[in-house]
C-alpha cells in the first residue's frame, strides 16, 4: 500500500467486483472472437503491468472503429470497459487521480454495460481521494492551479459536443473533448465565432453523479403513472440553435442559466411543416434551416405563411411543458444551461 508524503494519504487498491467475477468468462468470449493477444496482455495487466494495460485498451478501442458503431460486438465494448478498469487501477495506485479518472470516464462512454456499477463505484472512490488530497494540499498550501489532482468534473469527457449553427447545418460535427476543456471555450471569445460548441442533449448527469444530487425530478413527470425516460443537460453560448423538431415523449424544459426563446407548433401542423422525408431527419423541418424564423422564404415554403404558433422566452427559474409531437425551436439569447425530463405515461405510450 502506498502513501503520498504531501498528505500522508494511503493510495488502496480500486474494488472492482463485478470484474473479478466475470473476468473469466468475459475473457473466454473475448479469446472466441480472436481476441487471443487482448487474452494475454489482460493477464499481465491484472498482474500490475500498466504497458500492458495500456495494450489490452488499445487493442478493445481498435475493435470499436473496426467499422459501424452499430456493428461493433458486444463483447469488445466489455474489453474496453475491463481494459479502463485495469489502467485506472494502476493509475490509482499511484495517485495519479487525474489520469484514472479521465480513463474511467472513457470506459463509461465506450465501454459496455457488463462492468459499468464497478466503473461508477471506482469514478466515485477516486473523486473523493481527489478530494482529499486537495484539502490536504490546501491545508500545507501546496496546491497548484492547473494541477493534475483535479476534480471529476474536469475531467469528465463529453461525446456528443456539437459544433456548428446547428445538426442540420453542413459545417454541423461532433467532438469529444474534457468539460474543462469545453468551459474554457464558453468563457473564450471563441464563442462569438460563426461555429460554436454546444453540449446539446447530453446525458450530462450519468456522468457527474455529483451534478446528479443536484436534480430533482418534476412531479409531472409521474402524473397518471408517467415513467421517467431521458433527463440530459443543454449547455453552451447564445445563439446556439436547435432546430425545428419535434420528440417522442412528453417533455419538461427547465431553464437553470440565462434565457432562450422558444417557438412552437402543434402537432396537427406536421404536414405544413415541411418534414424531411428521411427516415433519421423526418422529426426535423427543411425550413427550420433559416435561423430566422420571422424572415422565413414565402416563396419556397408557401404553406407556412400565416401559421398560428406559440412562442416564449423561457427565463431561469422556469420550466415549459412540450407536448409528444409537437414541433419546437429553441434558440439561446445568453450563455445557457438547460435540462430536459422526457417521459411516457403508464403503458409506455408517449402520446397517449
């Protein structure tokens, strides 16, 4: 067991007991898919080697962009999540809390579900030796801005970043990058640029337990027997864009900083709303494409000229109710943070 001299803290061994059960057959399947060299290096890790840690993740994150994300097998997204769990063990050991938790966070993003309770429980203990190793450094004031023993939250890898106006945009991509990283540029004046980054939908809270505590479920959300089915953070500067589309749950939008403006249109509309006949775009409208709404081309879009809607500026400290189907854009006047609570009633029928 090894201890840090600055705080005198002990750096025990990471709990993984879902890992150590099923590591065998995990570790069979894994040798029937070819896997033979993972098999190998997975033994050496278990035994402390990090290179070989380090191996078995890189070998599991090849097999995960071996092709379509929808094709990848099961069993690799699980030899990633073991491979995650075996580096930041080491890392943990020698109290490189950052490094263990920015792989930890990786694991939970990509691997799959097999070993995900030993990945929350560990993301946890490491928070809280950070932690306190932090009010240990503090006390002997030997903590440097900038540190590696930073918190959770900065380290926290986020997937589904956008960048561009909006996902019907051509210069629309997605970025993984850390949530430091991703504050550092909505404080930037990289923000007033024409491509900004946008946390849009983002299980924010699956990841950040911490930020989770923080979140009280509406009781809405359980009116005549609702179940809860989606709850995601939306975060980002003014003038990011979501456009006109519409979901498949009833939906509670609750603005927690800053203001957006809202428009929306009842489902009975759709077909004067001019769908996109896509099967993966048919929840989104062509002309939602023109930021402004008020300005919209009589000429190309006809059949919305004189359309009755309904609009707010939803302010913080207040939430709106969007009803299954019905179409809505969203467009932030401010930096803003959001969250959204999608649910079904009893019976799992959202528009009933």
């Amino acid at each position: 067991m090894a201890s840090n001299t600055a705080g005198d803290i002990a750096y025990d061994v990471l709990e993984t007991p879902t890992l150590d059960s099923e590591s065998p057959n995990l570790l069979h399947q894994i040798s029937e898919q070819g896997g033979y060299a993972y098999v190998s290096m997975s033994v050496l890790a278990a035994a402390g080697d990090l290179r070989a840690a380090e191996a078995t993740r890189e070998m599991a994150w090849e097999q995960l962009h071996s092709g379509p994300w929808h094709s990848v097998l099961p069993v690799w997204r699980d030899a990633y999540s073991m491979a995650c769990l075996y580096v930041a063990k080491l890392h943990h050991r020698a109290g490189d809390f950052g490094e263990a938790l920015k792989v930890l966070d990786m694991g939970l993003i990509m691997g799959g579900t097999l070993l995900r309770q030993d990945l929350h429980a560990a993301v946890e203990k490491v928070t809280a030796k950070a932690s306190e190793l932090r009010v240990s450094e503090e006390e002997q004031g030997e903590v440097i801005v900038g540190g590696e023993n930073a918190y959770h939250e900065a380290e926290v890898s986020l997937k589904c970043l956008q960048v561009g106006k909006n996902y019907l945009s051509s210069d629309w991509k997605q970025e993984l990058i850390t949530f430091s990283q991703f504050l550092e540029r909505i404080q930037s004046s990289d923000c007033t640029s024409t491509l900004p980054t946008y946390l849009a939908q983002h299980p924010l809270f699956d990841q950040i337990h911490e930020l989770r505590k923080d979140i009280f479920i509406p009781d809405y959300c359980y009116a005549g027997g609702g179940e809860l089915r989606s709850l995601n953070a939306w975060f980002g500067p003014a003038r990011t864009v979501t456009p006109l589309h519409h979901d498949p749950h009833h939906n509670i939008l609750a603005q927690v900083v800053g203001k957006k403006y809202i428009r929306l249109y009842p489902a009975s509309l759709s077909e004067e709303l001019y769908p996109y006949t896509e099967t993966m775009l048919c929840n989104s409208s062509k002309f939602s494409l023109k930021v402004d709404l008020d300005n919209i081309d009589e000429k190309e879009f006809p059949k919305v000229k004189d359309l009755e809607f309904q609009d707010c500026i939803l302010e913080e400290g207040e939430m709106l109710y969007i009803p299954p189907k019905w179409w809505h854009y969203v467009r932030s006047l401010t930096t803003s943070f959001s969250v959204s609570f999608w649910w079904s009633n009893c019976g799992g029928s959202p528009a009933s």
